[in-house]
C-alpha cells in the first residue's frame, strides 16, 4: 500500500476515494458527546447551562450542514450563541476575527494568535484543544467501530477499483482504526492530515489518469462533498444515523459508477444527503 501521492500508481481505470471519521469509522458522535462538548464547558465553566449547550454543540458539529467543521470554527460557533445566551465570553471578537482571517486554524496558530495578541481566550481555546487531544486517546479502542457494511463495500470496491482513503484525520489514528479492522487490506493509498485538503489531494489523484466520470468520494459530511464537486468527480453521502444503510446501498451505487449511469443517482443521493442535515446552524 502506497502512503504518499508521489510513490502511488493508477492500477485500475477506477478510483473509489473514502473518509474515515464519520464515514467509514464510527467515531466522530463519541468524539463529539464525550470530549469537545463536555471538554469546552469544563474550560468556559459552563456547567449550569451544560444541557443545552452540549445539545447545541452537536447539532453544530454533527447533525447540521456545518457537520465536520475545523474545531476552532466550531467552538467560536458555539461560543458566539454561549455568549449571546447564556453568559459573556471574554475576548470573543478576537477569536472570532481569527477564525474568519483565512488562517488554517489549528494547536500551533492558536498557540501564536495568544503570543501576538496576549487575549486570554486563545489560551482557553488551546488549552481546550489540549483536553479534547488527551480525552480522545483515552477512549477505549473497542469505542470506535467500523460501521456496519464497511468491509465488505470496500471489498468489493477494491475489486473493482483503486482505492484511496482521504481523510483529514490523524494518520496513526487512521492506520490503528483501519488495521483493527482489517480496512487496510482494500486500500492503495493512505492520504491523512500531513497530505493536504481534501479537495487537493483529489485533485492530485486526477493526474495519475483517471477521467473524472471513473472517480467517487465517499464521505460523510459538506466538505466531502464540497471537495468532490471542486474537482467535478462524483460524490457518494453516507448519512449520519443511516451509516448502516448508506453503506448496504453502496454496493448499488459501485454498480452505477462502474456502467456508467451514476450521473442522475449521484445527483439523487446528494439530495438526500442535504435533506438528512438540518438547515439549522
């Protein structure tokens, strides 16, 4: 198995790109419930509002078009409605200015946003990161499941076609959640965090040679989708709550990518896709 786009060969005419988190991997509701949510309200000190808020927290980040945003923008997302609700958030222009600049936000920009602003939110906002880090490795490993239906979609994907996870999460994470499960056996190429944007990784794959019309995303969230249009490849939705069903029907949809009636399907899907996220956000 390849793990970089530079040693990474086209070998079938297809090319079945797949997410992990969310998508083939059931982690991102325990990521959610257990540790962003519950580790912001810990560090705001929010627990007299932590109902609500939590609830708030994961249609945010779970269940709306803004499923799978960066977590910098969720939680000035969050600490915006907090702040307008329930209770002051000191420093807050700051932090929402910051998110809005275009800067990739992550540990190390928040970390230099505090050393050039001195704005205590940025230290709240690292030190939350932190905990939510350290809260997610100590979930138990049998926490986080392959959904039901993966393997055997993959295999036959693989089958079929090359395939590559693209995924924005960890990448040790990626291959200790995949191996567990035996994924790894129906994948070519691993492209994590360290390989760039969905949407460039996608569109570095197009130049090994497949025709736009031979490839499909498989993802679970907006920008999946998002990365898969701004390349004009076909997108394929695994719907938060039906994951099961998305990925039992997906074998009908590798049937149409492959006899080339996709196009109108896809097009069906995306819709459904839209419709299973609440316009709330």
């Amino acid at each position: 198995m390849a793990t970089t786009l530079a040693t990474f060969a086209k070998q079938k005419d297809y090319l079945i790109c797949v997410d992990s988190d969310g998508c083939a991997i059931d982690t991102m509701d325990i990521k959610h419930h257990t540790c962003f949510g519950p580790c912001m309200v810990e560090e705001w000190g929010l627990q007299q509002w932590a109902q609500p808020i939590l609830a708030r927290w994961n249609e945010i980040n779970l269940y709306t078009m803004t499923r799978g945003i960066n977590r910098f923008k969720g939680l000035a997302m969050a600490l915006a409605e907090i702040d307008k609700q329930y209770t002051p958030i000191e420093g807050l222009p700051d932090l929402l200015a910051w998110v809005d600049s275009g800067a990739a936000p992550s540990n190390d920009a928040v970390e230099q946003a505090y050393k050039q602003t001195e704005n205590p939110i940025f230290a709240r906002a690292l030190r939350w990161s932190k905990a939510v880090n350290k809260a997610i490795a100590a979930l138990p490993a049998e926490s986080k499941k392959a959904f039901p239906g993966v393997a055997e979609a993959l295999q036959a994907a693989h089958a079929a076609a090359d395939l590559a996870v693209v995924s924005s999460a960890n990448r040790d994470a990626v291959v200790e959640e995949w191996g567990r499960y035996g994924l790894l056996d129906s994948v070519d190429l691993l492209l994590c965090q360290d390989a760039g944007s969905k949407a460039h990784c996608i569109a570095e794959l197009k130049k090994k040679g497949y025709a736009p019309g031979h490839i499909l995303m498989c993802g679970d969230a907006p920008g999946d989708k998002a990365a898969a249009e701004a390349n004009g490849v076909y997108f394929y939705p695994i719907l938060v709550r039906h994951e099961a069903e998305s990925w039992a029907v997906f074998l009908e949809a590798l049937a149409r990518l492959l006899d080339g009636s996709y196009g109108p399907y896809g097009a069906q899907k995306a819709q459904a896709f839209l419709d299973n996220l609440s316009d709330k956000a």
